[in-house]
C-alpha cells in the first residue's frame, strides 16, 4: 500500500521520489495539477477489520502509511468514529503523535451523526440492529444523532480517540 500510496502522490502531483513538497505550477489537468497539500488521505481502512488483526490502537501498517503520506507531503487525513468502532481514529491519531510532524501542520477531518455505544447502552434509532460489520470484540453500535448536543459529544469523543485537542473539520456526515 506504501508504494501505491508513493505511485499516486507522484503521478497526480508530477513529481517522483519523497521531494514532493517543493512547488509545483497548478494547472487544472494532469500531471502537476495538484500538489500533495491538495490530497486528503481517507482512514477507513486503517482497521483493524479481520479477527487475525491485532486490535490494538497502534498499527505498524497504519503508522507507515501514514509516514509514507506525509514524507510525500501530504497533510489532510480524513477519518470517522464508524470506521473499524473508532479504532481508524485511534490509529491516525496514534500515527500523527509518533510521525515527527508537528501537528500544527497537519488538518485532521472527522464526522459526526453517529455516536459509538455499548451494545447494552439503550436509545435509539440504531443504525445497526447489531455490531457494527467488522470483527472486533468491542464493537460498538452507531447510534443515530444528527443533534447539536450530539454533535458536541460526538466531536469530544473523536478527539478523545484521536488524541488531539482539536480537529480542523467537523462533518456532519450520514449515509
């Protein structure tokens, strides 16, 4: 995933190896139409997702995607408490605090419109009727709150998982 990572920054920004963070002229269509400050790596998939994954906060094919994107210069990060029951959230935040890059140069997005909770926790409407469809012991539900309190609580939360004090975008985001 590194390389593909390392192929795309290079064929979308026109510029090889990791010197990708020198100015590049936009134009509006092909190679150095975009600078790696234009792309927004998604965390969906920084897992874990499989039982044979450890669930753990830190992952090394998290944090080396993640170094991978910002050695290329790469600086928005897109992620959400549904992704992997939060643990995407806790992974990005644990590769961002470790990566050497001040955080103050990177824009960390998160979504709001569904809180985790216990699976004993009662309120609906659930997204689900069960865990959420990925194998983690601590799976959570998704419960449905488009409000302004659970939006707040919502972005505590993230910034909890993250482990950041604050985040450059709050989405409010659905299906």
């Amino acid at each position: 995933m590194i390389d593909r990572l390392r192929a795309l920054v290079s064929q979308l920004t026109g510029r090889g190896g990791t010197d990708a963070t020198a100015a590049a002229p936009t134009v509006s269509t092909g190679p150095g139409a975009m600078v790696p400050g234009d792309l927004c790596l998604g965390g969906i998939w920084f897992g874990p997702f499989t039982e044979d994954e450890p669930d753990l906060a830190a992952s090394p094919q998290a944090d080396a995607t993640i170094a991978a994107a910002l050695a290329a210069g790469v600086r928005d990060f897109d992620t959400a408490p549904m992704y992997a029951s939060g643990r995407c959230e806790q992974r990005l935040g644990h590769a961002l605090r470790t990566a050497g890059v001040p955080l103050s140069e990177v824009r960390v997005y998160t979504k709001s419109g569904r809180l985790l909770r216990d699976p004993a926790t009662p309120g609906e409407p659930y997204l689900y009727e069960g865990p959420v469809p990925a194998p983690i012991a601590d799976s959570k539900y998704h419960q449905v709150d488009y409000s302004a309190d659970g939006a707040i609580v919502s972005l505590r939360e993230s910034l909890d998982r993250l482990g950041l004090e604050s985040c450059h975008t709050l989405r409010v985001h659905g299906t």
